[in-house]
C-alpha cells in the first residue's frame, strides 16, 4: 500500500504521453517505450509523487516537527452517501475531501488515507513554506533526506496546478 499523489491542473505532455502509450496495442514492442516515457515524464516533471505507506509516517511527523499541519478532522461523511448519474464525484462528497482546516496547512488526515483527499493550492502553499523554512537534517532522519527533499519539491510544486490529490 502506498500514497500516490497527482497534479490536479494540467501537464499537457505527461498527458500527451499517457494518451499516446493508451493509444498502442499492448502487444507492441512500442508499448513498453510509450509507458516509459509517460513514467519518466510523470516522475520528472513533478505532476506526480509516489510514497509507500512505511515512507508517509516519517514525512508526517517531520511535517510536524516544521508546523506545516493542520490537526482539523475532515467534517463527517454524509448520510445516506450521495450518488450521481454519472462517474463524478457528488459535490457533497467533493467538499469533505477538499475540506479547509483552522489553519492554511494541509490536514493531517489527508496524509493519513489514499482515499482521494483535495489538497488546495493554499494548503500546499502554507506547508511548502513551513517546510521550507528548515533544514533537512533538523527534522527527518538521514536516511529519509532524499524522499523529504522530493516531497518539499513536489508541494511547492502543486500550487501552480491546481492542488494535488491523494490516492
């Protein structure tokens, strides 16, 4: 299990891409360069974030050490749960999973499910520079530095795209 974490607004190539890698018979010799390219672009470009579920514990709790988390739990899921016609999600739903805490930083319980959580520009923003404003080595361990050092790029990344979502 793991988070993976994508660009809400556009990355007209890494889209570009994944539609052309679609577009070829699975069977094909190009099919394995067309995913290639569509993951290399994904992972270069900072439209994505990938993180095993052992990796989020640490980003967590050195985001807290920076103050870049709000404690607000997400408002209550509805009742009965709200359908609609077609693969949208029902705009009630929408809301609890975009939700706003009592400070700009990104909610905690965001981090804490790959349930399809909305994180704003304004709450990547706020935790971006939180995080920031620290060293590395003052609050995660050594060894995790290099996935700390992506994960401060990738939301300082995410404003300009419209939020990010968690799955």
């Amino acid at each position: 299990m793991g988070y993976d974490i994508y660009c809400r607004g556009p990355h007209l190539d890494v889209q570009e891409a994944r539609q052309t890698a679609l577009g070829i018979d699975r069977d094909s010799p190009e099919s394995l360069k067309a995913w290639e390219r569509y993951w290399e672009l994904e992972r270069t470009t900072g439209a994505y974030f990938r993180v095993n579920i052992f990796g989020m514990g640490p980003l967590v709790e050195a985001m807290e050490k920076c103050g870049a988390l709000d404690s607000t739990p997400h408002p209550p899921w509805p009742d009965p749960w709200p359908t609609t016609t077609d693969d949208s999600v029902h705009p009630d739903v929408l809301a609890i999973l975009a939700y706003e805490g009592e400070t700009p930083f990104i909610p905690v319980s965001k981090l804490g499910s790959n349930d399809g959580w909305i994180i704003t520009p304004k709450q990547a923003k706020a935790s971006h520079e939180a995080m920031d404003a620290f060293a590395a080595e003052e609050v995660i361990e050594s060894d995790m530095i290099p996935l700390w050092d992506q994960w401060v790029h990738f939301l300082g990344h995410v404003p300009e795209h419209d939020g990010a979502e968690v799955h």
